[in-house]
C-alpha cells in the first residue's frame, strides 16, 4: 500500500481496496506496452483496485488479466467487473442466463478464477429481484464471484434485493455504481445511467449515508465538463462526442455556477477544478469510492492529491450552489 491513496473495505473482500479506481475503457489489446506503463505506473503510486466490464471495447479485460498474472499480483489487487449489459438485439440481459453467460466470458478473458466484485451493469426494473440475487448467490457459492452488486441500479431496487436476500437467508448486495459528481446530471449520458447527484436524488444518498454500502461512483468529473477547460464558450479540449455529451447531460445554468465556483476555490486553495471536484465527491458522509480515467501516472498522482482536501461543512452547500456566500 501507499501512503498516496487511501484504503477502504467492502464485505465479503479480505483486502484493502483503494479509494481512487483506475478505469480501463483506455486499455487497448492491441498496445500492450503502453496498457501495462499506465497500469504499473498508478499500482506504483498505490492503485488496488481496477474497474472493467464486458461492454467496453479495446480489450480491457484480456489486458487487466494479462497485467495481473504477468506481474503475480492476484492477492494484491481488487477486480471490479460487469456484466448483463443490453445490446440492440438483447435489450433485456438483466437475466440469470444472460449473467451466467457474461460472467463466464468475463472469466475466460480475464483469464482468473474469479471476479472480486461483480456488478450488474445495468439494471431491467420490470424483472422480478428474487432470481437475480438466486443466481448471484450460485455463482458465489460457485466461487466465481467474491461479492456483488448493481451498477446504475436505483436504491430502490437495491434495498429491495437486499430485503429479498434477507427473507431467504442469502447473501446481499455489498456495493453499488451510480454516476456522483458535484454537478447535476440532467441528461443520461448513455441509456439507463442513474445518478445520485443533485437536489432531485437527496433520498437516495441518504439512504447510502444511512446503510454506509460502499459506492463506486463513476463519472465523478462529469465526463470531463469538471476537467478544467470546459467553459460555457469552449470544450476544454474534449473529443467532439464526448463534450457534446457532457454539454448535454451537464451543461446547465446551475451546473456551470458550480463549475465556476469550483474554479474560484481551486484558486484559492492552489490546486485543479478536477481535484476541487474530487474533494467534493470524498467529502460526504458516503463510503465513496471514484473511478477515474487516469490516462497516466500523472493524471492519477493528481487525482490522489484531493485525498487530502476535506471540505468543511460550510463549503459544501456554497460549492454545490446552494448558498450564495462562503
């Protein structure tokens, strides 16, 4: 471990897991040598934990597996994968059959015997829960499967998969993957996105406040509208589709107040809007996790630097646009 990161826990997992998570939608089969440079350079600086699924191109499953058995590294860090993801010609994969065949896939490309944390990439709310957490809990007995829960999934339906788990003496969901940012997300950015960012979800982090279930929070930069160079008038630098669709899930009025609020304390403080952005984000009573996109060592030393920026209670609501002085 390293002191440039921070460490946290979730049930069921018997090692340190890192608050920061490295995203490997990046990662690319075809280029090995540089997939490995960024993956040894964030483990070098204290990143355990990496986050892949089944839908992402490149290849990011093969690397990340290949990097871990290359480098013996199995017992020191934590997997995150995903599966049952809709295609255009499945669009209802939130399903045992379409699970067990995701996680197998998954498996085989990894090339391990197992699956730290597996989640459900999206969630189906119109498919009975008791099914799901049946066939989760085989695939853990199995030992394919060390703990699990959703991704885009609501609270709603998570408590209520969890309840079901209760009543039938089965294991629950440990952790969830909702968009949280400290802007608002007013527009999916992909189909079935959930966000617990904004006045609109204040039940929902409520509810993880109250149960402490960790979260990996995806997107805490707003897919790049919090990166520093996006303005009202400019995008920052980011490819055309990509900004075009952070402008539309988060270029709001009330959105871009926060973004320049965000600018005036990263002054003040001498450091980023992203790294603002991402004290914002540790500073609720959440059990947070962040998965970054960090595209080098540099990117996720920065990243790590707002581990140590706690918000006072004060500067969160003035941050967030709720109060109009500091």
């Amino acid at each position: 471990m390293s002191d440039a990161v921070e460490y946290g826990t979730v049930p069921g997992i018997d090692k340190p897991i890192s608050r920061l998570v490295q995203g490997t939608i990046m990662l690319d089969e075809a280029d090995l040598a540089s997939s490995f440079t960024l993956l040894d350079a964030v483990f070098d600086l204290g990143c355990t934990a990496f986050d892949t699924a089944r839908h992402y191109g490149r290849g990011n499953e093969a690397v990340v597996g290949r990097w871990v058995r290359e480098r013996g590294l199995r017992d020191q860090v934590f997997i995150i994968g995903k599966g049952a993801h809709p295609t255009p010609d499945e669009p209802h994969r939130v399903t045992p059959e379409a699970i067990a065949a995701d996680l197998d896939e998954s498996l085989r490309q990894l090339g391990l015997d197992a699956i730290d944390l597996y989640l459900l990439h999206r969630d189906d709310p119109g498919v009975p829960v008791g099914p799901i957490v049946e066939a989760l809990n085989e695939h853990q007995r199995a030992g394919k499967i060390r703990a699990f829960g959703g991704s885009n999934w609501s609270h709603a339906r998570i408590a209520a998969a969890n309840a079901y788990a209760a009543d039938h003496d089965l294991v629950p969901m440990v952790a969830s993957s909702p968009q949280f940012s400290l802007v608002e997300q007013v527009d999916e950015p992909w189909p079935g996105c959930i966000s617990i960012g904004g006045p609109a979800n204040e039940e929902a982090r409520a509810w993880y406040q109250a149960n402490q279930m960790a979260i990996f929070a995806w997107s805490s930069l707003a897919g790049g509208f919090l990166s520093g160079g996006f303005t009202r008038a400019s995008d920052g630098g980011l490819p055309e589709e990509a900004a075009a669709r952070a402008r539309r899930a988060y270029g709001t009025d009330d959105n871009f107040e926060r973004l320049d609020r965000a600018r005036k304390l990263a002054e003040v403080q001498g450091m980023t809007v992203p790294q603002i952005a991402l004290a914002y984000a540790f500073s609720q009573p959440l059990n947070l996790f962040a998965i970054v996109g960090s595209e080098n060592q540099e990117e996720f030393a920065a990243n790590a630097a707002a581990l140590d920026l706690r918000l006072s209670k004060a500067t969160l609501p003035w941050l967030d646009a709720r109060e109009g002085a500091l």
